[in-house]
C-alpha cells in the first residue's frame, strides 16, 4: 500500500494533536484534584489570620458544604453560624444558610432562614427567583407568588420561567393575572401572549380585561395577536369589541357618527396594518405610498407603485370588516390608474369570512387598467346573517399573456361600506 506524502503529514499532525489535547486534560485533572485541598487550606489559613472577617468563615462553609472527597452539611453549618455572628446582614450568608438546612430537610429552619435574607434585600431578582422556586417545592403557593411578582419587577425577562412553573401550580388563573404579574401593560401583554400560546380563551380574556383597567396606554398594534387568535376562534364580535377599546382611550375610534364601516376609507391616517385597518401586502416589487398629491377628497389618498418586473397575483390590500346587521349593503370606492401594462387590472372583491375555514364570494367589482381620471365605483352586496366577518380586498389575477410584468400606479380614496338605506 502506498502512501502519498500529505496524508503522511495530515496523519502526523492529527497524532500530534491529539497528544496535546491528552497531556492538556491530564494537567487539567490535576489541577481540579488539587483544587478543593488547596482552597480548604488556604480559607482555614485565612480564618486564623483574622477570626474576626466573616468572608472567609463564608469560604470555608461553601468549601465544606461542596467538597467532592465528602461534603459535610454539619460542618458547612457551623462554619457559617460562625459568619454570621460576625455579620448578621448579610442577604447572602442568609440565603446559603437556608440552603444548607434545605439539604438537611429542616424545612422550618430553612425558611426562616429564608425568609431573613428575602428581609435584608428586596431588589435583587435571582434571591426572589429562587425563593419562589423554594416556596413552590414546600408548598407555599401564595408566598411563592408574592416572590415570583418581586423577582418580575426586578428583572421582566424572567416571564416566561415563571410563567411556565406558575400555570402548573396556581389553577386559578386570576392569582397569575392579579398576584404574580406585575400590572404594567408590558407585562399583562406579555401574559396575553402566553395565555393565546397555551390556547386558553378564558384566561386570554381576564386577561384583556385586566390590561383595559390599567391606567397605562398601550399601542393598538399590542392587541393584534390577541384579535387574530379571536378571529380564528371565531368570535368575531369580540374581536371588533378589543379593536374597538384599543383605539377609544388613545382617541382613534370614529365618533362622528358616520355609517361607513370601512376604517380608514380615506387613508387620512397611517396604516397600522392589521387589526381592522387596512393590510398592505407590500413587496419588493410592490410599494404603498401617502399621497396628497391628486386625491379625490380629503387631505390624503393610497398609492400603490408596481415597478414592472413581477407578475402581480393575489390580495394587494385587505381590511377585515364587523357587520352586525344582515341587510343590504352599498361598497363603494374611488380609483384612478396609470395605463397598466397587462390585460389583468386590479378589483375589489368582498368574501365572506364569517366561518374561517369556508370564505365565500359575496361581491366583486369591475378590473382597472385605464382610469386615467378619478372613478367612483359602487358595488352592491347583501349580508344574510348577524354579526358577520367579511374581507374587503384588491387584487390582481396573473396574467396569461406576453406583456404579463405589471407596471403602473394605482390611486385609492373614498372607500366606503354602508347600508344601502344610508345612501
């Protein structure tokens, strides 16, 4: 067998690695065998020198308590009985203290022990941390709360721990919502989010309750997870009631008494993309512009900019619409086009999508491609049932054709879904 000269040396170097990883782990043992004789040594040492510092009676404790050649509870103890005669204020003499009695199944003495140093800090997360923890396994569920909501207001990244111990032990959810999360709207969303994650309905709505009471604003956008997972469940009514209470206390709720159901029809505002604003679905090759340059009415309008280099299919943009009353229903729109280069204009079509996994067509306007000035369009429709969901939506079918890149602008104001009485 012939071997080449590289893999000779690739072999050399391997073998010589792997010497070097050898004698590294052997001098590394040695050093760890070594260790806790040394540090014993030198914390007695210590303690001889100055009897009267209570850190290395501490030392010493901690040597005893971990020491791998044989621990000994009983000596860890004495040695930080000794410290803390020295230093009675100390948080952590405390909290090592009712570890070690924790490792002699004194439960009584360990939570006093406990409960001291929780006494002489009560701002450092991870003593709250552990003692809700501590609390938990001796079955103190109500302390346990009290230290879990300490340890959250200390260091918030702590929810998602804490919560996954706290709904295994507290049944009641209303203890999590009102007892161990903090009452800040960050942290109520944050247990939102994780109540929709463990689908739990009820405790998603106490839980929206809760956050409408605080007297903390909030961004609406906060609230959209929470609409989306009402929409696939399909409470629809309650959806539109947590858009709705969202928008009030910051003042974006239409009071004018108008009867459009659209939000937004004259895109005076930005869009908040989702709840039930309107939904862009924005690309690369697709841009959605504010323009007050050229609108129908009002101050602004929607632009959508295609830049010709894809072929345009699908929803472009959508907004969810609450209808309470069955009836029939005018949706009308204002629409201005450059000369699009296809055969396929963009449309409005209304589905209903009261039953979320069964949409249905119930109106569809006409195809632009040439609106080279402003248009209203009026589409007439009729709901047959209360309280339904629909989803107004523009769109575009792909083209089939040669010239099928899509290029052009599209103008948008006056979008409008009203009664037809109303009109």
């Amino acid at each position: 067998m012939i071997f080449s000269a590289g893999l000779i040396g690739r072999l050399a170097v391997t073998l010589l690695l792997l010497g070097l990883l050898t004698v590294s782990l052997l001098f590394l043992f040695a050093q760890i065998a070594e260790t806790p004789e040394a540090d014993q040594t030198a914390a007695e040492r210590k303690t001889q020198l100055n009897p009267l510092d209570p850190e290395g009676w501490y030392a010493l404790s901690v040597i005893r308590r971990f020491d791998r050649r044989g621990s000994s509870s009983a000596e860890a103890q004495h040695y930080l009985a000794r410290a803390l005669s020295l230093h009675p204020w100390s948080y952590r003499y405390w909290t090592t203290m009712a570890q070690i009695q924790a490792d002699r199944n004194d439960t009584r003495a360990a939570t006093a022990c406990l409960r001291m140093a929780l006494a002489l800090n009560r701002a450092y997360s991870p003593l709250y941390w552990y003692a809700g923890n501590y609390f938990i396994r001796t079955g103190d569920r109500s302390a346990a709360a009290r230290c879990f909501h300490q340890a959250l207001i200390g260091n918030p990244a702590l929810i998602r721990p804490v919560l996954a111990i706290s709904w295994r032990m507290y049944p009641d959810r209303q203890v999590i919502i009102r007892d161990i999360i903090p009452q800040t709207v960050a942290m109520q969303f944050g247990l939102l989010s994780w109540c929709i994650q463990q689908d739990d309905p009820a405790a998603a709505r106490r839980c929206w309750l809760n956050l409408t009471r605080l007297p903390e604003a909030f961004d609406p956008r906060s609230a959209f997870s929470y609409i989306d997972y009402l929409h696939r469940r399909g409470e629809h009514r309650a959806a539109h009631d947590v858009w709705r209470r969202s928008l009030e206390p910051i003042g974006a709720w239409p009071g004018d008494g108008s009867d459009n159901l659209i939000f937004n029809g004259g895109f005076e505002k930005p869009r908040w993309n989702g709840g039930f604003d309107w939904v862009g679905h924005e690309t690369v090759h697709t841009r959605f512009l504010d323009t007050r340059r050229g609108r129908y009415q009002g101050m602004h309008a929607m632009t959508v900019a295609f830049d010709g280099t894809e072929n345009i299919g699908g929803v472009i943009l959508s907004q969810r619409v609450f209808v309470k009353r069955p009836g029939l229903y005018r949706f009308r729109y204002a629409i201005r086009t450059d000369p699009l280069t296809s055969d396929q204009g963009v449309y409005f079509d209304i589905i209903d999508t009261t039953q979320p996994v069964q949409p249905r067509e119930i109106a569809r306007g006409d195809k632009h491609l040439a609106e080279e000035s402003w248009r209203l369009c009026t589409v007439l429709l009729e709901v047959t049932a209360p309280d339904s969901m629909l989803q107004v939506r523009l769109r575009r079918d792909r083209s089939t054709k040669f010239d099928k890149e899509l290029r052009g602008r599209i103008w948008l104001d006056a979008v409008e879904l009203a009664t037809e009485e109303a009109s």
